[in-house]
C-alpha cells in the first residue's frame, strides 16, 4: 500500500502557487514544497489541517492510498 498527498495536483488545478499556499497557511515555503514532492514520509496532523483549511477541502481529498 503506499500512501501520498493530492497536494501539487490540488494547487495547480487552482492555480495557485505554493508560496501563496505558504502564505495562507503560515507554513514554510520549504514545508510546502516537501508536501508537494514524491517523497513525504511523514506530516504532522497540524500541518495537514492547516492546509486542508486554507483549500477549503478534507483530509479524504488530500491524502491518496493506492
């Protein structure tokens, strides 16, 4: 089973870059961009929380199980 995060997809479907994800979610720009590459390992709840509020979207539509 691997698991991964909608991120990148999500933000380009919005065209929305991830510094102004950044931004809105008060995270690094570095954290934002590690969200958004293949190799996450681990993310904090409080990371994903922050940015499933500032996309207006559940934790369902970001995290990917395939």
């Amino acid at each position: 089973m691997t698991i991964r995060l909608n991120l990148n997809e999500i933000i380009k479907e919005r065209n929305m870059s991830q510094r102004e994800l950044a931004r809105l979610t008060n995270l690094r720009p570095n954290t934002i961009s590690h969200l958004c590459s293949d190799k996450v390992d681990r993310v904090y709840l409080d990371t994903l929380e922050r940015v499933c509020k500032a996309l207006d979207i559940k934790v369902e539509e970001l995290i990917i199980i395939e």
